[in-house]
C-alpha cells in the first residue's frame, strides 16, 4: 500500500477514487512518564518517552488508515494529513486521506 502526503503519485496514474479513509490512535500517558518529562522540561533535552508514545500512535493511526482502504479495495492512499491533539491527559493522533486505485 502507498500513502502519501501528495495528491498524485508519481509514474502512476488514479484509476479510480475509493473515498475518505480515516484512522486513529488515542493513548493514556503513564503518570511516570508524566512526571519524568516534566523534568525533561526543566532541565532542557527530549522527552523520549512522549516521542516514543507519538511515535507508537502514529503508526497505529497509519495502519488503521491502511487497513481501511484495503477494504475499500484501494491499493493506495493520497493527500494524507496527520493530526496531534492531547485530550485530558491522552494523546490522540488522526490520519485521513484518500483512498485510491493506482496503475
């Protein structure tokens, strides 16, 4: 499957459009993980256990995404767009696009 952020896919051409495919992610944040962060925060540096939990969401997002247009019968999906956003402590990550058949 190819997933692109682009509208076309180059060397290829859309044979047919499938429709919207759509996957989320969302994930608790471990209060440890909360606190030494925060501590991150002070002291300056990354926070490598949020970036290993953005990580972790966005690649179930994806994959979601994939899933979905696989059922669809589309064999890949363009104009993929990534959204972050933490709800009550949570990380939610989104992935939309279209789901196409290329040639």
């Amino acid at each position: 499957m190819i997933v692109t952020t682009t509208p076309s896919i180059k060397g290829k051409t859309i044979a047919d459009y499938k429709g919207v495919v759509v996957g989320e992610a969302i994930l608790g944040a471990n209060v440890f993980r909360d606190i030494f962060a925060g501590i991150t925060d002070i002291i300056g540096g990354r926070s490598g256990a949020y970036e290993q939990e953005l990580g972790k969401a966005r690649d179930i997002a994806l994959k979601e995404l994939e899933d979905r247009a696989a059922v669809l019968g589309a064999n890949a999906v363009v104009g993929v767009d990534l959204d972050y956003e933490v709800i009550n402590n949570m990380l939610m990550v989104s992935a939309s696009g279209t789901a196409v058949l290329v040639k």
